[in-house]
C-alpha cells in the first residue's frame, strides 16, 4: 500500500473505539478525534487556542495515544496531546509556537523545551527518561 502524505488522506469519520484505534499511523486515511467514541473534551478542544479545529489522531507511542491540531512541521503552531490507553484522564500535552520552541509536562514530570525529548519521555512512560540537551 503506497503511503501518501497526511494532508493528502481522506477523514475517516467512522466511529472508532479505543481498541480499534492502529498502533502506528495510518496511511490511507485520517482519524479525527471527533470519531474516536472515548474522546474527551479537552481532546476535541485541543486546537481551539490556535484556530485549528482539526485533531487527528497520529499513532500509539508507548502506552500512549498520540494526537495533534495543526501542522506539525518543526516551525509551525502545533499541539499534541498523549493519553494513556489504559487510564484516558491521565494525558500530557506539548505546545509548539511558529518559531519552532515548545513547552510540554511528560509522565516523569518534567518540563520540556523540545518535542523528541517529550515523545521520550512518554515512550518510557517516564521511567529513566534523560533530562534536556
């Protein structure tokens, strides 16, 4: 199956469970929150500060599911956030401005300043999770 690009995938608006959801990304189509039937408020307002109304959902990471409003590019506004499969109150998110900075809480409770280092820490689920470069 050829992969195109995530701009480029039709919305799946098919309602969704949470076991339904792919492990990794899907490459024929976009999964908008609003199809996921467990999707909390918060999740379906994650863009709302940036204008974006879209919340796709991105892939598992860990014992996490990762989604995002925005663009995603490395100097774009873009939030993401990561709930925990197995407990959906428990989530973190991380916030990238145009310039390409960003702040987010992982599960080790620490801040960090860059997106790799945050998916790290959810990936480890905060066990040894190095500190920022």
């Amino acid at each position: 199956m050829a992969v195109s690009p995530r701009s480029q995938r039709p919305l799946d608006l098919t309602p969704i469970e949470t076991h339904e959801l792919p492990f990794t990304p899907p490459a024929d189509r976009n999964i908008p929150a609003e199809a996921w039937t467990d999707a909390p408020p918060e999740l379906l307002a994650l863009g709302e500060e940036i204008g974006e109304t879209q919340v796709l959902y991105l892939r598992q990471l860990g014992p996490f599911l990762i989604w995002r409003a925005g663009p995603g590019t490395t100097r774009s506004t873009t939030r993401w956030m990561a709930l925990d499969v197995g407990d959906l109150d428990r989530r973190f998110t991380f916030h990238q401005d145009e310039g390409g900075s960003g702040h987010g809480h992982g599960p080790s409770g620490q801040v960090h300043e860059r997106f790799r280092t945050w998916k790290e820490d959810l990936r480890s689920d905060g066990k040894s999770c190095g500190g920022e470069e």
